[in-house]
DNA sequence: ACAGACCGCGCC
DNA sequence: AAAGGGCGCGGTCTGT
C-alpha cells in the first residue's frame, strides 16, 4: 500500500471463542472522505496488521468499543495513537437527547447499518436475540450484513449527529477526550500503578498483627473487639455490625442514633476509643488488605480496571480493586522503580474554578486568579476566614446548608451573582424534572418515572401534608443533583481534555514517561528521573491546552499542583 | 443458599 | 427556613 495520509481506519471486530491471547476480525480502510481503499479483510489476529497501519499511517481508529479491543492489542505490544469509540460515542448523543439507559445498541443504528427504514423511537429494551454492535460477544451479526459496512454507517450517523447538537464543537472535543480516555485507561491497566507489596504487608502486619488464617481474625482486631465488650459490660456484641453496636450501647444505658464515626465521637463512653478504631482497622483490612493484595497486584503493579462512561456526569468509575479510593495510609506503598520518579499532578481547586469559568463569572475569576482559591476568596469576601470561605463554595456547588453555611453562601451570592445563579439555575431545572449539560454537553439524566409521579402526587388538591413534603423534597433531591451536575460533568470534561492532550504530549515528546494512574482531578505520570522536568513543562502545557478545548478564551486559570516524588505518600 | 437492601466508610 | 454531589466495596440483615 502506498504511503499517504488517510483519515480514517474503521476496525470491527467479532471476538471469537475464547481468543486465546488473540483477537480476531474485520478491518476494512478508508480514506477521510468514506471512500473505501482496498477490501475489507478478516483477520484471525488483528495486531500485527493494526501495528502496521499504525506505523505507516497514524490512522483513527474506529471501533465498537475500546475496552472491548484495545487490552488485548496492548498484551500484543501494540499501542494506538487515536480512536473513536462508537459506544462512548453513541451513550454521549444519547444522553444529550435525554435517552440515558438505552441499549448501546440503538435499534436505530442498526436499522443505518442494515440499510432500513430508521425508527422514529426505538424499543427502550433489546430484545436477548437481537444481535448487537456495541456487545460484540452476544451474537454475531446477522447473515448478510458486512461488519465494517455497519461500523462505517454508525459511524457517519454519529458525525452527523454530533453536528446537530446546540455546540457541535464542543461535543466532538467530548468524543475525542472520551474516546482518548478509553485508550488511556487501557493503557493505564495494562501498565498498573507501581506498587510495592513489602511495603504494604509491612504495613498491614505493623497494624493488624500477622495475616490470620482464613476465617479468623487478624490478632489486633480481637484484642478490641474483647475490649469493646469488656467496655459494654461484657455483653454479646458484634462491632461489624451496627444494630449491634446501637443494642449494646442501649443495654449500657447510651442511646445513640447511629454507629457512625462522627456520631460516636461525640458520645462519652469508654466503648468509644476501641469502637473507633476496630472500625477503622475492619475496614482497612476488609478493603485493602492481605487478599486486596493478591486479587490485584501482580508483580509490583495494582492493575485497576477503570470504566470510562460508568457515570453520567463523566466521572470514571472502577471494577474491582476500589482504585478510586486508595486510603491516603496505603500510599506508602507507592513507590516509583529504581532510578524512576512519580510526578503527581492535581488540579487545585478544579471545581470552583470550573463553576467560575462556566458562568463566566468575571470577579469570581479574578479571585481564581490566586494559587489557593479559597485563601484569595477569603480575602475577597469572608474577612480572611479561609475554612468559612470554603464551606460556602462547596455548599454552593452541593447544594448543602449544614453547619450554618446559609449566610455564608448569601455572602456568596451578592458577591458573585452570577456564579451563584448558574448553580441555581441548574437546580431549579432539575426541580422541574428539566435536563442540563456540562459544558461540552455531557447531560443528566431524565428523573425517573417514580420521581415524577411523586412530584405529581405533591401537587393534586387532594395530596396530604406528607405527599407534599414528599413532593417538595423529591424534587430538592434531584435538582441537588443537576446543581452539582453542571459543575462535577464540566470539571469531568477538564480532566478528560487534560488526560487526553497529556497523553498525545507525552507519546510524542517524553516517550519513556508512562500515565499510571488517573482519579478525577489527579493524575499520576511515572518516568525515568532524567525526564521529570520534561514532564512537568508537558503538564503545565496540557492544563492550559485543556481549558482553550473546553472553555475557550476563559481569564480563568486552572493551575495544576505539581510533585515530583519517589513514593506517592509524600505528595501534598 | 442466594439476592438485594441497607449501613458505613474510603476517595474525589 | 432548610436543603450536602458522585462513586465502589464489604459487612450484616432480611426475604425468598
């Protein structure tokens, strides 16, 4: 084949059988314009082929999802540049339509790939024997129906749909940084997070004692389970169990309403202290403890399996291995390999600064123009009070009011109105059951029908007292959830653009850098020592990238936090 | 025995 | 006037 650029490579591939290390398929190749160069092939093993395309062309790839292909090519040391994930693709214009939860494999897309008549409103559940392109293990497709023809098809619908949304540009950057996403979080899997299991055994045998056998408990936690009896009056008690815990305390003569830890803190009893902290030791060995361990790390690396698209607001979430919520004491245990450093970048403060941005709230930017955001806020507005600044922020973007943050949070307002009353605005629509969109169009769900028939039932002249309390506070519920969703989906669109320009910049300039871990607002690159600053120069340039994708000519500034260490612990 | 609800807590 | 967002996970407890 010729060498010259060509737009786009459409992939699809029907895994057969158990693979065996493999992965088999269709590849066709296309030019930009949909034209096809050469006939599709049928590839018993795709990599070497996809390697080859990758070196001579750079190629988009198109498939019908990432995580579904790519660790299988990245087991066979292939490493792809750029995609465009027809699953994440379709849920996004999905979504945007208020269509959440609908079958990947929208029938309508299937009607475009088979050449048929598009239905007007495709049935919300498949049916088990319709074959699907987003599922590709179910069933194959049926006879007659050319796998990249189909790919090809939704993929033109998905251009065409992306076109017709209120800001086309923004949901193309969208489908980029989520398809790029997907390839880094592959990526990210496959390379794992270096971790050092002595480390991490030291740890556990210095808090819980020796690993107990199976069953048993580890020594530290029977010696304060014992003790929480003893406490108690020696009567029967089951500390992993919280109506337990609440009968034990009442037979001591203490009433407490609920065995958390904040709620037992303030109640004095001598039960208290050991309660504390078995609960805090359960936990740790519960959750990451000696079989953690060996479930999820493999030869100095925690593999997690993230799930790009497992949240609405655009967040990732993770399968097995609780990645997103390493405690902070584990992270001694991450420690860059001989010779190599960590650099740890988190956005500082992105949620204001996105809110800020979102509302083009020009005073509030100006006080985001500060390193610490709540300091300068503070300063601004709260008479230096960093710790009352912050809650009113936060009970702005939550929608919370404890603690007394209702003056706060009016101080707030008449200070930055317009800030303020885009959160408002979000939260009055979602109290209308309406829909609202990050900022590069990532979209709440519809409340379900239960929700509206509550609302509903609060509002018929017969409706009690509780059906309207009920009502009133079903619909403060959800537009709790669409205030904080305009500002979590907008900051999710910043750390999606920042991962998916890090990455590019990275591959093409630091290639011995490797993206290891990702949570939110963070993210975790792992080099040789030598090229840390390279790093750091690579980071900053991606968080002034990002914020031109997503936000344009913002005066808002989003400044990355940034630690070049050899263990994860000391970071912050 | 198993599934699913609830609790409580870890992270952002 | 009052109203805290998102997730995953392992434990217990209840219903079948």
């Amino acid at each position: 084949m010729p060498r010259r650029t060509i737009g786009f490579v459409l992939v699809f591939v029907v895994p057969r059988g158990g693979g065996a290390g493999r992965v088999a398929g269709h590849l066709g190749v296309f030019t930009e314009d949909g034209t096809p160069a050469g006939e599709p092939e049928w590839l018993d093993d795709l990599a070497p082929r996809v390697a080859e395309l990758e070196r001579t062309h750079r190629p988009r790839w198109v498939w019908p999802h990432t995580a579904d292909i790519y660790p299988d090519l990245l087991r066979s040391g292939v490493r792809v540049e750029r995609c465009h994930d027809l699953a994440l693709a379709e849920g996004l214009i999905l979504n945007y339509h208020g269509r959440h939860g609908e079958p990947r494999a929208l029938a309508a897309a299937w009607a475009r790939a088979r050449g048929l008549p598009v239905p007007d409103d495709p049935p919300p559940v498949r049916r088990e024997d319709q074959p699907t392109l987003f599922e590709p293990d179910r069933s194959p497709l049926p006879d007659g129906v050319d796998p990249v023809r189909a790919a090809v098809t939704v993929h033109g619908g998905q251009q065409r749909a992306a076109g017709e949304v209120e800001h086309p540009d923004r949901m193309r950057v969208l489908i980029a940084a989520e398809s790029a996403g997907a390839l880094a979080a592959a990526e990210m899997s496959h390379a794992g997070l270096p971790w050092r299991a002595d480390v991490h055994e030291a740890l556990l045998a210095e808090l819980l004692g020796p690993r107990p056998a199976p069953g048993a408990r580890p020594a530290r936690l029977a010696e304060l389970a014992e003790k929480i009896a003893a406490a108690l009056g020696g009567r029967q008690v089951n500390p992993d169990s919280p109506a337990s815990v609440v009968r034990a305390f009442a037979a001591a003569g203490v009433d407490v309403p609920s065995t958390r830890a904040w709620v037992l803190r303030e109640v004095d009893h001598p039960a208290v202290e050991p309660l504390l902290e078995y609960k805090e030791l359960a936990r740790l060995y519960a959750a990451h403890g000696w079989s953690w361990l060996e479930s999820w790390v493999r030869h100095g690396r925690f593999h997690p399996e993230y799930v790009v698209g497992g949240v609405v607001s655009g967040r990732w979430a993770t399968r097995g291995g609780a990645a997103l919520q390493l405690p902070r004491a584990l992270r001694s245990a991450v420690r860059a390999e001989p010779g190599h450093v960590l650099v740890v970048a988190d956005a500082a403060q992105l949620e204001p600064r996105v809110l800020a941005a979102l509302a083009g709230d020009a005073r509030l930017a100006e006080v985001a123009a500060a390193g610490d955001l709540y300091a300068s806020l503070a300063a601004d507005s709260f008479a230096g009070d960093r710790a009352r600044a912050k809650v009113a922020m936060l009970s702005a973007m939550y929608g919370g009011s404890s603690g007394g943050a209702g003056p706060l949070l009016a101080v707030l307002r008449r200070r930055f109105p317009d800030a303020v009353g885009y959160v408002e605005a979000a939260a009055r629509t979602g109290e209308q059951g309406g829909l609202v969109r990050s900022r590069l169009g990532r979209t709440s769900p519809p409340p379900s029908a239960a929700w509206r028939e509550m609302i509903g039932g609060g509002s018929r002249p017969e409706a009690d007292e509780t059906a309207q309390r009920r009502s009133l506070r079903a619909a403060r519920d959800w537009g709790r959830f669409t205030r904080n969703f305009v500002v979590q989906g907008s900051a999710a669109d910043w750390a999606a653009a920042l991962l998916a320009v890090l990455r590019r910049r990275l591959s093409a300039r630091v290639s011995a850098a490797e993206l290891v871990f990702f949570q939110h607002d963070e993210v975790l690159v792992h080099c040789p020592e030598a090229v840390a600053d390279a790093v750091c120069a690579e980071l900053c340039s991606a968080a002034e990238e990002a914020t031109r994708l997503v936000f344009g000519a913002t005066p808002v500034r989003f400044p990355l936090d940034v630690h070049v260490v050899t263990c994860y612990a000391d970071a912050k």
